[in-house]
C-alpha cells in the first residue's frame, strides 16, 4: 500500500494502512464495532496526509 500513488480521487489507503498495522486488528479482535472504535482511538496524524493531499490539488 505505501507504493500506490493515486492521483486525481480521493482514496483511504492510509486508513487500510492504518488499520493493517493496529494491534487489536492484527490478533483478530475486530468486530461489527471495529471501524466505530479504531476511529474513536485512532491518532489524527492517519487522516491529515490524505487530507493535506485533497487540499494541495
């Protein structure tokens, strides 16, 4: 995923990349809650790049 260079959309790769690396995703703790509470937790470092990105185009 850290290869991709998608130019022209709006893409979640870094979200996907984010939730990849998470702890409790990788020991298999994700549940229908899953995407509510990693969002809650999650630091808002992930979403500035893809932001700053949409803003610089």
């Amino acid at each position: 995923l850290s290869e991709y260079l998608i130019r022209g959309i709006d893409t979640n790769i870094e979200f996907v990349k984010a939730v990849i690396l998470d702890p409790a995703f990788r020991q298999g703790e994700a549940t229908t809650a899953y995407v509510e509470d990693f969002l809650a937790r999650a630091p808002k470092e992930i979403f500035e790049k893809s932001d700053n990105e949409v803003k610089n185009k």
